[in-house]
C-alpha cells in the first residue's frame, strides 16, 4: 500500500541534501515508489503525548423547578421523566472506552466540566492537552454543527487553538481534533464552544477553568501552600476553593432547538438563573462525579446522580460551601450568562484578589485588592475574592450565610420566593476535612 507523505516528511525530505548529511536516519525509508512506516528515531521524536483530558459535545437534557410553568416552553413535554429542558452542552469523557464514548450522545452536562492547569513551567516544560470530540446532536441530526473549545480569556493563544471558527479548526461532527495549551498566567477562566457562539453559549456550551500558579507549594508564605496568584507575600493564599459559574436559560430558546423552531435572540428574555448548571435550593445538593482526572462513571459511561437527587444526573457541581471556622476561602466566579451579576455574601466581607485571570496589582506592585459584600460582573468577566470564615457561634451545626445574586429576577426565577443564582456559606467550629478537589 503506498502511504503518503506528511508536511512534517516532506519539509525535512525538501530540506536537501544539509538534511541528508546531517541525520539520514531520520528521513522515511523509501522502496522503489512505496514509503515506509517512520525509523523508530522518527517516531518517538514526533509523536504526540496523550490528552490530558478528554471532553465531547452532544446535545442532552436537564432539571429545572417546574415554577414558574411557562407552556407550552417549560417544561418541555418532549423531556424524558424528570427532566425538563434541552441543552446542548459538553460532556468528560476522559478514561472511557470508544464504545462508551458513543453512549454518551444526548447526555450532556451542565455547566460543562470543571477544570484546572497548572502554569507552565519554562524549568519543566509541559504543555496541557485537551481532545474534543463532536458526538453529534441526537435529537436533531439536521444540526450538523461543528463544535470548538475556544478559552476565553487566554493570553496570546496561537490562533490554530484559539476555537474561533474564522480562523482557527472548527470540530465536525464525527470528528476530535486535540487543543493544545501553555498556560503563562494564573487565575480564573471560562471555556465555551465558539461556532455559532450565542446559540451555543446559552444553550450550555460552558464552562469554568482555573490556572494554578508557580507559587502552589511554597508553605513558608501561607500555611496551605495554595494561592490564587504568584502574590510573593501569601496575601492570595487559602485553605478551600470552589468554583461559581453563572448562567441563565431562556426556556422559549431551548424549546424552539427541541423542537426544531428559530428563537428570535432579540427577544432574549432570562427565565432561569443558574449557579453551577442548577437553581436554588438545588444548588445545595450534593455534588456527582466532579474530578476531571478521575471521573466516575456507571459501566455505561453514565453520570451517577447527586445521592437522593436523581433528576440532577446531568448537573453535577455543587455550590454549597463548607468549612472550619478561620479558614480562608477563595471563590472563583464566572459568568457566560448575558446579563450582569451582583452576587452578595450577607454577614461576611470578601476582598477581591483578582479579576479576569489579572492580580489586583498596580505596575509598582501596589496593592489594589479591596473588601465588599457585593461583587459586580458582567458577561465573560470572571472574580477571584477572599473571605475568612468567622468564628462559629457556639450554636448547634454551622453557622449558615447567603451568597446570591441581589438582582431581583436573578433570586426568584420569576416565580416568586428565594431561588435562582444562590447558594449556602456553612461555617463549621471544625471537622471539616481538607479538600482533595474544588468544590468538596
């Protein structure tokens, strides 16, 4: 069988006789008109490291509280049983076995998979790897959209990984192409499909990732050794993290892809305000399998529900925070929802650290962080802010603190009482063990 020649042969083939001289061993083997599998000294200086992670893009369906009903949109009767809303969305599928793979058509999650990278090392170099595949849409095979993972926010991403489908490689379904990263600075990010990016962005193409810096490690700073940035002095330094991503539904949008309609995007109108893929009180539930290194899936490759919550088998990332009285904790927001937040912590102040993936730092290292009870973001803007737990009251169980969204149709999905973007702030006097992962 003649194999053909690749663009990185053929540069070094055409590269001439230098090329020849210097290295032949490094040059195909040619037997008459046929080429040769590579020398084994080709192979292993031009293949690729595995993906670090693996994720998909399919379509699938969610739990959102059935008031406020809003026929025939919400809940949509196309919905399988105890679900309610169409998405589209990404799903982990890091470990899985190709057949497995293929099973998780229609299943995805929302909000897309938490993950996190380390700063690359120029000492060690590493670069992080991510494989998209596009599964396809099971529900409407009509939609042949290609999908990309593009990092908003990334400094200086070379356009070929960038998921700008005008110029950079769009993923058509059927298909993976692998994204390739060096991430220089540390911080809190968010990732989204960028092909036709409105549509897709709502319908729950998204998700958080946060950059670790050089810094983690050194305990002479802050007892932990986990920092938000390369502070030198400890002042970004805590002991718990969890991540806070904000975003929104537009029920009449969902149903009208369920249902093969056109949405009218002017007419955007919020219905439904999520922290973490879900709506209060749900987004105090426990979390499901919310390691993107380890997952953990059925033998089907399935999500495994939150413990008694069934319906959230698509929505796994709790945003309960829990923790030791004195503890300092970081919370990581952003919001790829269209509408601005003004999240509140009632009873503790927080101090702003950072704000889109920059240090609150002057060009003379001057200190710019500042305290507040109340963080105000728009869309695609990110938060890291502090907050040290007080001390406990000495009650029976945690003290209980609110964080939520202060705008009024951001904490009652228009349906009347509390909901929406909220969660619980539950200081422990102690007991709490120390995280292995954001959001535990």
């Amino acid at each position: 069988m003649r194999q053909p020649i690749s663009r990185r042969t053929f540069i070094r083939f055409a590269g001439g006789g230098a090329a020849v001289a210097a290295s032949a061993s490094l040059l195909p083997r040619f037997v008459g008109k046929n080429v040769l599998q590579p020398t084994a000294v080709e192979a292993a200086t031009t293949a690729d490291p595995a993906p670090d992670l693996y994720l998909a893009g399919t379509d699938g369906w969610i739990s959102l509280p059935p008031t406020p009903a809003i026929p025939p949109f919400h809940p949509d009767v196309l919905a399988p049983s105890g679900l309610s809303t169409y998405i589209f969305g990404f799903r982990n599928v890091t470990g899985m076995s190709d057949i497995q793979k293929s099973n998780q058509k229609n299943k995805a999650q929302h909000n897309a998979p938490l993950f996190w990278v380390d700063q690359f090392n120029p000492a060690s170099p590493k670069d992080f790897r991510v494989q998209l595949t596009n599964l396809g849409l099971a529900l409407r095979p009509d939609l042949f959209d290609a999908h990309t993972l593009h990092w908003h926010g990334f400094r200086n991403v070379i356009p070929f990984f960038d998921g700008e489908p005008t110029g950079s490689v769009s993923v058509p379904a059927g298909r993976n192409f692998t994204y390739v990263y060096r991430p220089r600075e540390p911080g809190t990010y968010m990732y989204h499909c960028h092909v036709e990016d409105v549509e897709h962005v709502h319908m729950g193409m998204t998700g958080l990732v946060f950059v670790r810096p050089l810094q983690n490690g050194n305990t002479a700073l802050y007892p932990s050794g986990k920092y938000a940035y390369n502070d030198g002095d400890g002042s970004t330094g805590y002991d718990r993290e969890f991540a806070m991503f904000l975003s929104e539904v537009w029920a009449e949008a969902h149903w009208c892809d369920a249902h093969i309609q056109l949405p009218e995007w002017s007419d955007y109108r919020a219905d439904f305000a999520l922290l973490n893929g879900r709506v209060y009180p749900e987004t105090i539930a426990p979390n499901g399998s919310i390691d993107p290194f380890h997952p953990v899936y059925d033998a089907n490759g399935d999500l495994i529900a939150p413990a008694g919550h069934p319906n959230l088998q698509h929505q796994p990332l709790s945003a309960l925070v829990e923790c030791n009285a004195g503890e300092r904790v970081l919370l990581r927001f952003a919001n790829l929802g269209f509408k601005e937040a003004a999240m509140t912590l009632a009873g503790i102040r927080m101090r702003v650290v950072g704000k889109d993936a920059t240090p609150m730092r002057g060009r003379d290292n001057t200190d710019t962080s500042y305290e507040t009870e109340t963080l105000s973001f728009g869309a695609g803007e990110s938060i890291d802010a502090l907050f040290t737990a007080p001390a406990h009251s000495g009650n029976a169980g945690p003290d209980v603190y609110m964080l939520y969204n202060r705008r009024y149709t951001e904490a009652n999905n228009l349906a009347g009482g509390f909901g929406g973007q909220a969660t619980e702030i539950r200081v422990y006097p102690n007991g709490i063990a120390a995280q292995t992962t954001p959001n535990t």
